[in-house]
C-alpha cells in the first residue's frame, strides 16, 4: 500500500512538471500496466490531484476556469500582435471567412482593415464591434447561446446558421493545442461548437501563441491534422514545428 501511495504522488508529481501525459508514457516511466496507471489516474482524479483527459491526464491548473477573455488581451499581445499581422495577410480581397472567438482572432480583426469586398462571419461579439463601423466588410453575427467570459456565441443555433453559410477561410484559435491529441477544449457545449466551425470551410487557419502548445485539455475538438495552416510566433519550440510540417500542415512564424 505505501508503494502505491508513492507512486501516486509520484505520478502527480511527473504530471505537474510536465502539464500534461499519456496513459503509455507513465506506463513506460514508471513500469507498471497501463490499467494499472489508469486505476491511478483515477484515484487521483478522486482526490482532485489531476484530471482525466483522452488518453492520460492533466495538472489540475490546466483545468482551471480561464480567465475572461477581456482579461487575456494583455497576455503575450505583442507575440498576438504580430500573429495577427500575418494571419491578415493570408486573407485576400472578396473572399468571406469565419472568425472564431478568441483574443488573437481579435488581432487578426483589427487588422483586416484594408482589405476590400470582405465578408466576415463571427460568433464573437468582441469581434463583430471591432469590424462593425468598416463599411468594406459585410459583417454577419451568428445567434447562439452567449458564453459570457468568452463573449461568444455557441451552441446548436450557431452549428445551425452555418449550415445555411459557407466560408473560403476558417480562422481560429484553441485553447490547448498537442501534435498527439489534437485540439481540445475544456466546455463541453464549446467543444460541440468548435468541431462544426472546423468544418466549415475549405481552408482552415490556427492562430495560437507558443503557451498554447504542448497541452490538452478534457474535450477532444479535432485531430491536429484538420488544420491546414498555423500561424504562432517564434516562441514555439523547433521540435513542435517540425512535427506539425512533418505532417503536412504549413506553419508560419510571426
């Protein structure tokens, strides 16, 4: 008994300072079976240590609730900034595109001015202010149910608008982003949201800072492989972006 109570601090200990770890990689590190590593992920996810996720487990910090969106603008803006430049240049003249919720698809907004014959579709209200007095973008705000912390809209009443739209472009961001689980969120109704978005259109754009690499959270949106293009700042470690071009997805570093 005090040896499975070693290993479960140790487990938690492992998981803290690495954010996130699969099921596998604490089999293989500690040296027990993956049910067994399982049992104790769930015990500990009893005890409020960590939290259970697709394919291993969390830090507990990674579930925390995030903080408002309106809280998050100061948080790496210039790495935004700069993302937001780049991804704006991908946007060409004519062509509509999606815009997810989300402070860096907030810096893309404010710098699509410029551009001509745009037609920008959002679930974001922070957004749909910041384009609302450019008379060069047909501005189109779907309805939804209001996640206020995010100021977006989600739910079945967006998934349903954009059944009735298209979109040359799909511009988003995630909250946590890993080569090998993929994008995920942590509100289940969000995470519906999200995966119909990502649906949406032909192309699909991530834009996400270096601090949201390398973690996962609870709901599983898309296999990373949905993307097609990343646009991050020079922050991101080499090895993730040669794992991501390894597989085909283009990324840019602003």
């Amino acid at each position: 008994m005090q040896l499975a109570t070693e290993r479960l601090e140790q487990i938690e200990q492992f998981i803290k300072g690495r954010l996130h770890a699969r099921v596998s990689e604490l089999s293989r590190h500690f040296g027990v079976s993956e049910p067994t590593i399982r049992r104790d992920l769930h015990r500990l996810e009893e005890m409020g240590r960590v939290r259970r996720e697709h394919g291993g487990a969390s830090a507990v910090t990674l579930e925390l609730q995030q903080a408002p969106v309106m809280h998050r603008i100061s948080e790496q803006a210039e790495e935004k900034r700069r993302i937001g430049g780049a991804t704006a240049q991908l946007v060409q003249d004519g062509e509509t595109i999606f815009l997810g919720s989300g402070t860096t698809t907030l810096e893309v907004a404010r710098q699509l001015y410029g551009k001509k014959g745009l037609t920008v579709i959002t679930n974001a209200l922070n957004i749909a202010n910041q384009l609302a007095d450019n008379e060069h973008i047909t501005l189109i705000v779907t309805g939804g149910v209001l996640r206020h912390s995010e100021s977006s809209m989600i739910g079945y009443i967006v998934e349903q608008s954009l059944k009735e739209l298209r979109a040359d472009k799909v511009i988003v961001s995630m909250r946590a982003i890993s080569v090998e689980e993929g994008l995920t969120n942590s509100n289940p109704l969000e995470t519906l949201t999200d995966r119909v978005i990502i649906g949406f259109a032909r192309e699909v754009i991530l834009v996400a800072d270096h601090s949201k690499f390398g973690h996962a959270s609870s709901g599983f949106v898309a296999p990373i492989t949905a993307v097609h293009k990343i646009v991050t700042d020079d922050g991101t470690p080499a090895e993730i972006v040669q794992q991501l071009c390894e597989l085909g997805i283009t990324v840019i570093q602003a």
